[in-house]
C-alpha cells in the first residue's frame, strides 16, 4: 500500500462524498440564500475533490483519472470518513455535520499548506481560503438556529447527539497518518483534536447547545474496513451513468 | 419564454386624448427610451403588470431548478457535476435578482411565495416536462435555455429600470448555460448509440414544449398590445418564435439530429423555416395543472417551504434576541 495514495483518496473523498450529499439539496433548501449558500459549499468541496483525486490517481500510476476513482470504485474502496456519508436528515443537521466538518478541515487544510509536498501544498493553499468561508457560514448557522427558537433549538441538539458519534473518526490516526506526518506531508490528524475541541466547545456554548461527553466513536470508513449502509445507496445514484455505459465518452 | 399570458390591464392601449397628463407625460418617458425608476410616477396598470410579469419570471428560474436539479445527484464526471450545480445555481441566483426587482414595486418576496405555492401565480409551462435521460439535461439548456435567451435579450431594454438591470446581469449568464446544454448534446449525438437515442429521443421531446414557451399567437391581444406600449414586452410572439426556429434548425443539422417536424421547410420568401405550431390545447392543459409533472413541482416546492419554516423562525428568533442583547448591553 502506499501511504500517500491513501492519503489523497481520504481527503479527496471526503470532499466527494461530503460535496455529493450537499449537492442534494439543490432546490429543495428553507430559503433561497441558503440554496445558493449550499451550491456554492458542494461546489468548492467539488472542485477540491477532482484536484485531490487527480493527484491520487497519478500517484497510483495506472492510468487512472478523477472520475475513474470517484465512479468506478465500489463503496469498500472508498475512503470517506462516515461522518461525511450520513444522510442529510433535516437542514440542521446537514448544517451541523457542516459545522463539524468544517471546523475540522480548516485545521487540516491549514497544516497541509506547511507540507513537504508541493502538490499538496498547493491544493491546501486554495482550499484553506474556501473552508474558511464555509467554517463562518456553518458556524453562524449552528449557532442561529441553536440560540434561535425552542423547536430549532431542539432539532440542533438533536443533530448533534446524532452526529457525536461520528466526530471521533477524523482524529483516530494509523499507520498510514503516521507515515504521513513522519515525511511532514500532513499532520497528524490526532494533533488536531485539542484545537478542534476549543472551537467547537465555543461554538456549542454561544448556541446553547450540549456537548455529550462520550468520547466513543465509530470507525471504518477511512480505512473502507466498515463504511455505513448509506454509502452503497449513494454511490448507486452517483455512478449509474457511467456503470450502464462502460466507455461513454460524457 | 418566462412569462407566459400575462395580463395587463386588458382595456387596449388608450389614445393620447383619453390619457391624464401624468399618463401622457410617462407615455413619453418610455418612448423617449428614458428608464422608469421605482419612485417615478407610474400608472397602477403598468405596476400591476410588472408585478404579474417579474414574479411569473422569478418562479420560473426557481420551479425550474428542478427538472435539471433531478440530475445533479446522477451527473456523469466531476466535471459535468459541478457544471450543472453551477447552472441550477445561477438560476436560484436569478430568482433573486428578480424577485429583488419586484419588491421595487411594493410586493414582498414572501407575497409572492405564497401566491406560487397556492397556485395563484403561474411560472412557465416548460417545467412541468419531465428530465428523463442525461440528454434531457443537454436539451434543457440548448432548447429551453436558448428560448429564454431569446426574450430575454430584448428585455434588457424595457422600460423599467430595475427589470431592465435584473434581465442584463441574467443575461451575461445564460450563454453559459446555453453552451454547456449544447455542448452535452454534442457529446450524445457523437456518442454511442445509446447516447445518439438519449439525444434524439429528448429532442422529440422537448421540441414542441420549447416553442410553446413562447405563449401562443399575441397578435391580437389587447393585453401584448398595453406590454408592448409600455415596453415591458419588446417582441410578438411569433417572431420570437421564428427567431428560435430559425436559429435552432441549424444546430440540430450540425448535431445530426431531426427536429420532429416534418412539414419544417426552409422559405425563402420570408427568409424563415415554415414549421409547425405546437398543440395549443397541450399548452392550456399544462397551464391548467395537469402536465405530467405540475403536482410533484409544485409539491416540491411546497414541502421545502413548509420543511424550512423552522429554519427561518430560527434564524429570525436569533437575529431578534441578538439585537436585543445588543440594546441591553447599551
Ligand atoms: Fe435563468
Ligand atoms: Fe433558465
Ligand atoms: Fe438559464
């Protein structure tokens, strides 16, 4: 295996996976801005998949492009973290897995700008400047509709009790994570944790909402070992085209 | 074409003598090409019609991110995905515009909702068809895209100011998203065999509900006569019409694709393709309620509003408690 491969498709597909359940609400969202809003947050995670998983794929060196990995894989190739694969639920929760995501790509991507590869850093220097818009975004929205009226209040503590669980998976490091720090191309995502808990408490105090307390967390998507139902569905919808057509030029 | 039928006052075009001072002075404003600003002087009929006519356009951008909605989640490669979320985009964005340019004239964007989802408001008659295959995304943004193209390029001259202004910054956009329409037909029509039917199949189909996105003949109509008085309605009908027929036939030759009409002939004469009009009582069918899809686009809009109610007393009870911390803390 080589770590770095593994690494890109992490990254990149969790901006696939993620910037496809997104892309679900198009047209569907409470209010018009937010529509916008949503488009443009599944379009950048987009736009920073077909650069992470072009890299990927000439890493790998068989020939491979983008869209290859992003549809012609079957779900246990997949290397989402779950979090990202979750169905949307209602408008607060995909705002809170938002949230969750965001505040954890931005430190990411912030120490991928320092990496020792220059790909890398390249993708990550104009990454960092889109989560950042998207972390101020999802962040005044958790805490809107947080501190906003006892229903949204509920339904937000309700996301996050849901989505707790799922939180743990982005900074559970392994050998692959390791290897990576170790040639200073990422950091280890378990570094994160601390920073990632600041803001994240701070968030949760200004929107009223609870932080649970459990520290347990499911894993299996970052290594494809275990990946949610869900995934299989969505990946069904995603690669259709190209799975019914072999060798269709689009 | 967004706006179909729409009423105006349906009393025909008054003569200088029957017009008040005011309405002869803003008569010669709109001749003079002078653009007429939200605090001028302006007849009720002419407000009225604006109103009927923005807001029929503005839920027409927003109904119709549906249809090519339906298939962003199933996009063929990352980058017809975000080509297509970037379309379906620009639209919602156009609603806005819109529906900006219509509370100009004293109407909320709220009133305006709420008169869609009842089903007092209309939006345009092309959206209640149904995408079925990947072409029909093509045929969408060739066809229908190009139709509205073809309205909404003279638009950016009407009279109104903030129309006027809303129509040229949607205007900068629709050639992309005519572009990217005929650029996925090229694709089809080039493709395998499967990809050629696709093509075809949703030429046939979206031929006929395309030209009817004009609105049938307006010859004779009392109410495009006041429009186009007012030049809140620049062209006829049916030379809109022609325009696209005669733009369109082309590019479906280019394609290697047949328009499904079989009485199409080029007429030198007049310099235009004779060609069939559509089945008009499909059109009032449709208008009426009952095109193949007007209960699920409708409903969709409905539970998203009624979904979202939530949302948006959240957010506001925020911004009010938000507010008053800030007084307290004064
Ligand atoms: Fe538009
Ligand atoms: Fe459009
Ligand atoms: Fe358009």
């Amino acid at each position: 295996m080589n770590a770095l491969h593994e690494f890109l498709l992490r990254t990149g597909d969790n901006c696939l996976i993620l910037g496809h359940r997104v892309s679900e609400w198009c047209g569907h969202a409470p209010v018009l801005e937010e529509d916008i809003a949503l488009a443009n947050t599944a379009l950048d995670l987009l736009g920073q998949t077909k650069l992470w998983l072009t890299y990927a794929a000439e890493v790998e060196g068989k020939g491979r492009s983008a869209d290859d990995l992003a549809f012609l894989r079957d779900a246990w190739d997949f290397r989402n973290v779950l979090l990202t694969e979750v169905p949307n639920g209602d408008f607060g929760r995909t705002m809170m897995r938002q949230y969750l995501f965001d505040q954890y790509h931005l430190l990411m991507l912030q120490g991928l700008a320092q990496s020792s590869d220059e790909t890398v850093r390249g993708i990550a220097a104009k990454a960092v400047k889109e989560v950042a818009y998207h972390v101020d975004r999802s962040r005044d929205t958790v805490v809107g509709l947080g501190d906003g009226t006892d229903e949204s209040h509920r339904r937000m503590q309700e996301a996050l009790d849901y989505l707790w669980p799922y939180v743990g998976e982005m900074f559970a490091s392994d050998t692959v994570d390791a290897e990576m720090a170790e040639g200073g191309i990422s950091p280890d995502p378990a570094s994160l944790r601390d920073a990632w808990d600041a803001a994240v408490a701070d968030t949760m105090a200004e929107a009223t909402l609870a932080l649970p307390d459990s520290r347990f967390h499911h894993k299996g998507g970052r290594d494809g070992r275990m990946h949610t139902e869900h995934l299989g569905h969505m990946l069904t919808q995603m690669q259709w085209l190209q799975r019914a057509y072999p060798g269709a030029t689009w | 074409m967004y706006a179909q039928m729409v009423k105006s006052t349906g009393q025909g075009v008054k003569t200088r003598e029957e017009m008040s001072p005011e309405e002869a002075h803003f008569q010669d404003r709109v001749d003079a090409d002078e653009k007429i600003e939200a605090r001028d002087w302006m007849p009720e009929g002419y407000r009225k019609t604006l109103i009927r006519q923005i807001g029929q356009h503005a839920h027409s951008e927003i109904v119709g991110q549906l249809p090519e909605g339906n298939w962003i989640t199933r996009a063929p490669t990352l980058d017809r995905k975000m080509i297509l979320l970037a379309k379906v985009q620009d639209e919602a964005g156009h609603g806005l515009y819109l529906y900006c340019a219509a509370e100009t004239l004293g109407v909320s964007r709220d009133d305006l909702t709420e008169q869609l989802l009842s089903g007092r408001m209309k939006y345009s008659s092309i959206f209640n068809y149904p995408t079925l295959t990947w072409a029909d995304i093509g045929a969408v943004g060739w066809l229908v895209d190009g139709a509205a193209i073809m309205n909404q390029v003279p638009l950016q001259r009407t009279s109104y100011g903030p129309y006027s202004r809303a129509m040229i910054r949607i205007c900068k956009e629709e050639s992309f998203h005519q572009r990217q329409g005929y650029d996925i037909m090229m694709k089809m029509a080039q493709g395998t065999e499967a990809q050629k039917r696709m093509a075809q199949d949703a030429l046939n189909r979206f031929w006929y509900p395309s030209l009817m996105m004009f609105g049938p003949s307006d010859a004779e109509s009392v109410h495009s006569a006041q429009s186009m008085a007012w030049k809140i309605k620049i062209d006829t009908n049916d030379g809109l019409r022609q325009k696209f027929v005669d733009q369109t036939v082309p590019q479906a030759e280019y394609l290697g694709l047949t328009i499904p009409d079989e009485t199409l002939k080029w007429n030198e004469d007049k310099g235009g393709y004779d060609f069939a009009e559509p089945d008009w009582t499909e059109f009032f069918d449709v208008l009426k309620g009952n095109g193949p899809c007007n209960h699920d686009r409708l409903k969709a809009r409905q539970d998203a509003w009624t979904d979202g109610q939530w949302v948006r007393d959240g957010l506001l009870a925020h911004a009010r408690k938000k507010a008053a911390r800030k007084v307290a803390a004064e």
